[in-house]
C-alpha cells in the first residue's frame, strides 16, 4: 500500500489514473486489499480495476468475485476476469459502466477485429454460471476443503504464506527442489505446480497447491500424506524425532 501511494503521489492531478491489480493472486492464494485500495483511490482521485482471473467461482456471493466479498463492488470501475479457470471455457468478460464498455468496444486493440467467442465456450460459461448459482453448497465444500488443507499444512511444518484461498503455497525457497519435487509427485500420482523463478524471486520459490470443489476429503489427505513424505525425502521438512 505505501508503494501505491508513494507512486499514485507522483501523478499529476488532472491525469486519469488507473490502480489495476489482481483479486486473488495466482502464485501465493492472497486477496487483494481493497478497502485500503477503494481509501486511496478516493484520496488521489483514482479508478479501480480489478483482475478477478483467479477469484471468480471462489470469492464473493456465489462467487462472484473480490469487489464482491468484501461488499464495494460500487467502488470498482472495472471488473475483468477470464473464462478459462473456474469457468473451464475459454474468452472472458469485463464489467463496467455503458460509457466504458462503449469506449472499449470503439478502441480495444483485442477486441476489433478479433472473433467473438464460439458457440460451445458461451454455453459453458453460462452452464458455470447456473451451477455456481443454483449449487452453492459448492463453494461452501471449496472452503471448508481450504481451511482444513491449510490447517494439516501447517500442522505438517509447511510454510503457507499469506494464502487466504484455495491456492496454498508450499514454500520450498529452492528451485531445484521445487522442480524434484513436482516431479517425484507427479510419478506418485499428485500433480502440482512449480513456481520458480522468474515467475517468483528464487529465494521464493514454492509448489503450488490448488484445490477444486470436486476434490474430496480423501483425496487431501492422501495428497498431504505423500507431499510431506517427499518433502522429508527432500530435506525440505525436518524429520520428526521419534519419541521412545
Ligand atoms: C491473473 C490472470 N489474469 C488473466 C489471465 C488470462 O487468462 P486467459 O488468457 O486464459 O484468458 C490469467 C491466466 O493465467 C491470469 O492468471
């Protein structure tokens, strides 16, 4: 926040100005902080965007999205988000007042002369949309699933970061073995992602977690079961004393 300000202070005042930033973030399952964002885009005059990529189906009223959960979708100039996550198509959306959908349309360099989405990806994105409206039980399942995936995490010596969502980092802070390890799980029928750099500063690296409301509970254990043992195998995790 106190970078966004120091830069939003450096802007000339009758300028137009944008604060974009993500809903979720994709590598480490933290939420935006917009009820700060909304405080200083009042303070300096500035618009709100927000990439909802990794948020839509998971936060917010049926999981409509960040502006949404935290209750300021009035405060939000623009909401975009993409159909290629949660909604399992492909396109995307953006929302925002007629004049700046309009002004869109007329100038995105994207969008002219581009074909608009196939028959098939629009059916898929409005089946996503009934289901996630008509069966929130869900989205509650995601979440009860999250918090206690977290939980045997942590119980288990993971560092998890910030993760407030059901992307959960395991912090290995060495690529090399974030590469081994996404490697030795993927033979043992886990797959998981490797975020190394550049996608993260290498003292950062970290396997990423994702959970999906079709995952079971089953499915979590046997998955925490086989992380930690390759973790261990690693040097990642310290082994447990045995107790005699
Ligand atoms: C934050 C964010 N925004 C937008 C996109 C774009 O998604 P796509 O090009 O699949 O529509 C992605 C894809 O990974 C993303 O992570």
């Amino acid at each position: 926040m106190e970078a966004l300000e120091a830069k939003l202070r450096l802007c000339q005042k009758d300028r137009i100005k944008l604060i974009v930033a993500d809903g979720v973030f994709s590598m480490e399952g933290d939420i935006m902080k917009l009820p700060e964002i909304v405080k200083l885009a009042k303070k300096y005059n500035a618009s709100i965007m927000i990439d909802d990529a990794h948020s839509l189906g998971i936060l917010g009223e049926n999981g409509s999205g960040t502006a949404s959960h935290f209750g300021l979708t009035d405060k939000v100039d623009l909401i975009m988000g993409t159909f290629s996550k949660s909604m399992a198509s492909l396109g995307g959306f953006i929302a925002a007042d007629k004049e700046v959908i309009n002004f869109i349309k007329h100038n995105s360099r994207s969008l002219i002369f581009s074909a608009s989405m196939t028959p098939s990806s629009t059916a898929a994105v409005l089946a996503s949309i009934e289901i996630m409206e008509n069966e929130p039980e869900r989205i509650r399942h995601l979440w009860k699933l999250t918090a206690y995936a977290r939980e045997r995490f942590q119980e288990a010596g993971f560092d998890t970061g910030k993760s407030e969502t059901p992307i959960i980092p395991l912090f290995i802070r060495d690529d090399i073995k974030a590469l081994k390890m996404t490697k030795i799980l993927l033979a043992d029928g886990i797959f998981v992602n490797p975020v190394v750099a550049p996608a993260v500063p290498k003292e950062d690296s970290l396997i990423r977690y994702s959970l999906m409301a079709t995952h079971t509970k089953a499915q979590v254990d046997i998955s925490i079961e086989k992380i930690t043992k390759a973790a261990k195998k690693l040097g990642i995790l310290k082994l447990q004393p045995v107790l005699v």
